[in-house]
C-alpha cells in the first residue's frame, strides 16, 4: 500500500494539470483497500477517488486525500452458454483488457478499443463509443464499502446504468472502493459497424467482413486520427456528453439544420452529437489563452501548454453560452471537475 504526504498529482491527469494533494493512498489488494477505508474514516477529512486520471480536471490543489486503486490481474472465472466471465482488477488499465479479450476470441468489447482509464472507473462512469457501452459487459462489481470496512458486491441491475451514468456517481459517490470488475464477453463475434464511420474506415482498407482483431485496429486508427495525445497535449479526451433531446426540439432543429447528425434513443428522444453543435459555433481549432478545442474533434478540449484547470474552465464555460445561445441545448461536461 502506498501513503504518501504533499503528494504530486502530475502524473494522474491527462491533461497534464500540475496540482498536488494533501495525502495520496494506494491499495493493491481488497485487504489494502480495508486499511485504506479505516484510515479515511479516522481521517475525517476530505477525499477524493480517482483511476487513470484520464476523466478527471483539478482546478486546485486537494486539500484532502486522494485515493487510487492498483488492483491488478485478469481472470477467467466461469465458462458457458457460449459466454466467459473475465474478472478485473480496478487497476487495470481498460484497453489491456481489450486487447486480451481479443486474443482470446472473447467478443463484445472491440468497439470500446483504446477507451483511456482503468477497470475501475469503466464501472463507475459507463464508458462508451461506437454504439457500445460497458454496461453491457459487466457482470459483477466488487468493493470494499468506506463507511463499515465490509466486501461487497452489486449486479449489474443494482449499479442502475445509463448514459455515462451509474449509482456510483450519484447516491453511491465516495461510498465505495472499486476492487474488481467482471466483465460477460460471447464466443460468438458480432460486429457492431454502423455507428460513426467505422465502415468507411474498413472500406478503407478493404475490408468486407472484419475479423475481431481488424474492427478494433479499425477502432484505433479511426480514434487516433481525431484524437490528440495526452503526452503531447494534455486533454481528457471527449469533454462534454452528447445531449439527449425530445422530438419536439429535434425536429425543430432538423428543420432549421438540414442533415444535422442524430441518433435515435427511443420513439421520443434524439441525441444529437454535442462536438457537431461546437462546431458549428465556430469552435474547432479555436484557443482561449493556453486551453483550446482540438482542430480534428470539437468535442475535446485541450491544454496548449501550460494551461491551468481554472483556464480550461473559463473555456468550457464559453462553449456552454455559445451552445445554448445557438441551439438552445444545455452541453454538460462528461469530465470530473474538481
């Protein structure tokens, strides 16, 4: 276990923000994640969760605790119907379970390829794109409860998901500590091609019928053509959250913005993509100070070098006015501001 004072959170957010906390607590077993919970609770003060840091803006220094998982390991648990279960440790990083999942010709998490963070957060935030979302995968959630010090575990009906959403964010947040997540993965490869432009990227290649390991290359080529580098420029990836609208609104607005990208939720309700609305208020490429939005993807905002939490707050800000004064729709940021 790790229990490190003034500790530098650098290292723990992708956008490259310079900030440190108070203490910084580590556990890399269930047991470790017990003395982490009995130390929070003698505490009494502020804390804070984290994973990869990939979700995650700091506007300050925390002046509290933050805590991370460093489970580790990937095991098979159970086999049949056609089906495996894949148990986690939270600190996985998510994309290595991809890639093992893969390999072994275990199906239903190739649309999710190179999605950045950790077992872990993929249970708490719902991670999604290319028309899959984890909760689809998960199986079991285990963890270690603060307030008592006890192992539990919830289905996937008791986390109550849905569009980057889950109890663990709500009515659950700062309750739990994350030690295991099992994942459902099929023998059988259905592949997903019809959300974004993943069959124009297979086209590309020439590619008819992809096998696994092609639709998440695909997956790959087509994220990092529009997605900046971390290490280079600091970004958490897609800021704001695509919004969901009534078929009243979108029809209104289908009218006035013919060809306007949608997707259908149900008989009563669109989403419509919230980096086209950014766009088209003139955003892609645009700076404030050091924070920026990204030239290829209007949905993810970025560090020019330098910029603090607060600057890219000051910019998030901005693109919310704009949005609503345009559109009329509230964007709200799918990123951790703290």
């Amino acid at each position: 276990m790790k229990d490190i004072k003034n500790y530098s959170l650098l290292g723990h957010n992708t956008f490259g923000i310079e900030a440190t906390c108070s203490r910084f607590l580590e556990y890399a077993t269930a047991e470790e994640a017990r003395k982490v919970a009995a130390i929070i609770r003698e505490e009494q003060k502020p804390y804070l969760i984290i994973g990869g840091g990939s979700n995650l803006l700091l506007t300050a220094d925390y002046e509290g605790t933050v805590v991370h998982a460093a489970v580790r390991g990937m095991e098979p648990t159970e086999q049949a119907d056609g089906t495996v279960l894949l148990r986690c440790g939270a600190g996985e990083v998510w994309d290595n379970v991809v890639a093992y999942c893969v390999e072994q010709a275990w199906h239903g998490a190739e649309n999710l390829s190179i999605i950045p963070g950790e077992v872990g957060a993929s249970a708490v935030q719902n991670i999604g794109a290319y028309g899959a979302e984890v909760k689809d995968l998960i199986a079991k959630v285990e963890a270690v409860e603060i307030a008592s010090g006890k192992t539990v575990s919830f289905s996937n009906d008791d986390c109550e998901y849905g569009y980057r959403q889950s109890r663990f964010k709500h009515e659950w947040k700062d309750r739990y500590l994350i030690t295991q997540v099992t994942y459902r993965l099929s023998h059988t490869f259905t592949p997903r091609l019809d959300y974004g432009n993943i069959r124009a990227e297979l086209e590309r290649k020439g590619i008819a019928q992809p096998t696994a390991q092609q639709l998440r290359q695909a997956i790959i080529d087509i994220r990092n053509a529009k997605l900046p580098d971390p290490k280079v420029e600091g970004n958490a990836g897609s800021f704001f959250m695509n919004p969901v609208v009534g078929r009243e609104k979108y029809e209104q607005l289908a009218a006035e913005y013919p060809g306007m990208p949608h997707y259908t939720i149900d008989a009563e309700h669109e989403k419509i993509p919230a980096g086209w609305m950014i766009d088209r208020c003139g955003w892609k490429g645009r700076s404030l100070g050091r924070a920026g939005v990204h030239d290829k993807q209007a949905l993810v905002l970025v560090n020019r070098g330098g910029a603090t939490g607060n600057e890219i707050v000051r910019l998030m800000q901005a693109i919310q006015q704009d949005v609503k004064e345009k559109f009329g729709i509230d964007i709200h940021p799918e990123v951790n501001v703290i």
